[in-house]
C-alpha cells in the first residue's frame, strides 16, 4: 500500500480507503437480533482484507443504515491503534438532534474517539450555516474534540463549487470529502482551495459515481487499455498529489482486487496516462463532429458547459448542466448505464443529486435561461435525446431504498 500525508492531519492515509456505505446488511438501521450471520461475515471479510492489503481507513456514516453497527463489532478484532476510524454525521438545524446522532454514532461503533469526523452533506448553504453559527453544530464538535472523543473534523459534499469553496475558505475544516474524477473535473478549484488550506483531500466514489466503472461499456474498456477503465480513473486521481485517498465502496472482500492493480502502476503516470487520454478526448471529439459536423467538436469539448444554469436557476429546477453532460457521456463513450442511472435519479436525489428531468422542461422557458450559451440552438434537441435515450423507471439514492 502507498500512503500520503492527509493535509494539517499530519494522518498517513493510505491512498484507498475502505468506505463502508455497500456492505452493510442494510440501508435501514438495525437491531441487533435483526443482524443476520452470513451478513455479518460479509463486513467482517471486508475489513479484515481491507486491513490485509494495508487499507487502514475505515469510513462510514450514520446514516449508513447498519453499517456503523457492524463495523462496531468487527472493531475489536481489528489492530485499533492502527487504524484511522471515521464516520459521518449530517449537520441539522436543531442541534441538540445533531448531538444525539453523534452520541449514536459512537455508541454504535462502541468507540469512545474517532479519529475523523465529516460533517456529512454540506450540500447547500444553509447546511453550512447550521455547522458554524454561534451555537451551531461545529461546537458540539469542538466539544467533543476537547474531551478527547474526536480527533479531526472535515466535511463531506455533493453540493455546487460555490458552497464548497466557501466550506474551505471558513479554515474550521482539515479535510474535505469531494467527487472529483476523469468524467467530472468540476471540483477541480476545490481541491486546489483545499491544498491551499492544507486539508485532506478524500474523493468519494470514483468507481460508482465516476462512470460505473465495475461494468463499463466495451467502447471505454477498449479506450482505456491497457489499463481498466477503473485502474485508469485511479490512476488518473491518484496522478495529482493533491489528491490523497479514493473511496473503495467494497460491497464484498474481492472488490478491492481491481483497484489494487493501480499500485502497480502508480510510478508510471506520466507514462501510461497521456495515450490514454488523448484516445479518450480523440474519441469525444470525433463524437461530437459526428453530431454538429466536422470541426465541430473540439469547439462543443471545450465550451459545451458554458451558459448553463444551475437548477437553483431554473423555475422548474430542470438539470440542463446535468442532463448535457449525460448526453456527452453517451454519444462519446457508449456510458448508456451510467448515463441512465444517473438520468433517472433526478426528481428522486434531493439536495444530494438536484434537480428535474428533461419531461419537466418548459420549452419557452429555456431560451431565456441559456442565452448566454453559445450552443443555445442545440440545446432543447439535446435536452429531448437525453430524455429519450436514458429515461426510465425513476431511481432512489441508495440511502432512500
């Protein structure tokens, strides 16, 4: 295993991490009696071959369903005073109920100190402002820290680049966990912030949310070889030192072994990225010149995502940004899977995925939202192929099924 150092943590991170949000039996909290055998032995194998390869970051959150109980008791079997054990707990407006939740979260893990605690869900303004108002939920943290129960706070986001920036620029954070990944590049400033402020950077997901990438399409399997679209995607993460640990969300004890093949390969980056990523953005272009013509293409890669509005700026809240980048995913890497699950959670993510679908779009109501958008004629064809392409029946974030 490779590690890093984890920002003003002084934490050497290894660069996976063993996120605990699919092995758990449930996304329901559980009794006790309610944990079944076989299901138990799916966390136990899970931690102790993450432990095996030297994956000592241990991650989950409350509202993780079972998962903060199971791990609870794996722990003790566990070498404690190696590893850096965190969770989550989502900021509220009522602090005494983030109090609770917290307390639970220790409880359930049967720990009296966590090495990391995120702030879980920063995703919009108003979550920040519950954190670190005058009597808000940073001061129970703070609390906390002084007795010895926590050792670093960070937050966690799915929220725009604005809110997380202005996370970052607070300084009452040592870490951030962000998406970051080749497909969506957004957060990039972010990242950059969050050196800057010396924090740890952790990207959530980059397998899930970075493309699906445990069943990717046969157009990017071939694009990214003679690396797997996923040991591609590490790699490219991994390539920048800002960053400094990946999520392994390990449903079971061998979906670690793909993901380690990137150590194999770390050292030569500069080596193995660059034809990689000229086929991906060759393969994009010729996509696009497909679509609007030749020559065309290269102008839509560079300047597709400019003029479009947020859905906060939509009366309708319609994901026109979202909804684009799903189309591009298609038409330049075949990514109809991804495409369609990503497609058929608006209406049903809330402030963790925002924003309607195409069929909630009123067509005389775009012109005036993308005016600003050199491509604004293309626009609403775009909008209706998407539609036509992904949609289906609607999908609930995991945490909601």
């Amino acid at each position: 295993m490779r590690y890093r150092r984890f920002g003003r943590t002084e934490l050497a991170m290894p660069v996976f991490s063993c996120g605990g949000m699919r092995y758990q039996q449930s996304w329901k909290d559980l009794a006790a009696h309610e944990i079944q055998p076989t299901e138990q032995e799916n966390v136990a194998a899970t931690l102790r071959r993450a432990i095996a390869v030297g994956i000592n970051h241990i991650e989950t959150a409350r509202f993780y369903g079972s998962s903060e109980l199971q791990v609870g008791w794996v722990l003790p079997e566990l070498p404690r005073d190696r590893l850096i054990l965190q969770t989550k707990v989502a900021p509220q407006e009522d602090v005494g109920a983030f109090r609770q939740q917290l307390e639970r979260s220790l409880t359930l893990l049967g720990v009296d100190r966590l090495d990391l605690l995120g702030i879980h869900g920063i995703n919009q303004r108003e979550h920040l402002d519950w954190t670190l108002r005058s009597g808000g939920c940073m001061e129970v943290v703070r609390e906390f820290q002084a007795a010895g129960h926590i050792g670093h706070v960070g937050f966690s986001t799915h929220g725009p680049l604005e809110v997380i920036l202005a996370a970052i620029a607070s300084d009452q954070f040592d870490y951030v966990n962000l998406h970051w990944y080749y497909i969506q590049q957004t957060n990039w400033p972010a990242i950059v912030a969050a050196q800057a402020h010396d924090m740890g950077v952790f990207i959530i997901s980059p397998s899930n949310k970075g493309g699906n990438l445990y069943e990717p399409p046969p157009k990017l399997v071939d694009l990214c070889a003679p690396l797997s679209p996923m040991v591609f995607n590490n790699l490219f993460c991994l390539s920048h030192s800002e960053v400094h640990t990946l999520s392994i969300g390990a449903a079971r004890p061998e979906d670690f072994d793909e993901h380690l093949k990137t150590l194999e390969v770390l050292d030569r980056a500069d080596e193995l990225l660059p034809p990689i990523l000229e086929r991906l953005e060759n393969a994009a272009i010729a996509a696009f010149d497909q679509e609007f013509g030749p020559g065309e293409g290269r102008q839509w890669l560079r300047s597709w995502h400019r003029g479009l509005p947020d859905p906060a700026d939509h009366p309708e809240h319609v994901s026109i940004k979202t909804m684009v980048w799903l189309w591009n995913l298609v038409k330049a890497f075949d990514m109809v899977g991804y495409g369609a699950a990503r497609y058929n959670l608006l209406n049903n993510g809330g402030h963790w995925f925002p924003g309607t679908r195409a069929d909630q779009l009123d067509p005389a109501a775009i012109a005036p939202l993308v005016s600003d958008s050199p491509h604004r004629d293309r626009l609403l064809p775009i909008l209706q192929e998407t539609h036509d392409l992904l949609a289906g029946v609607p999908v609930q974030r995991l945490s909601q099924s």
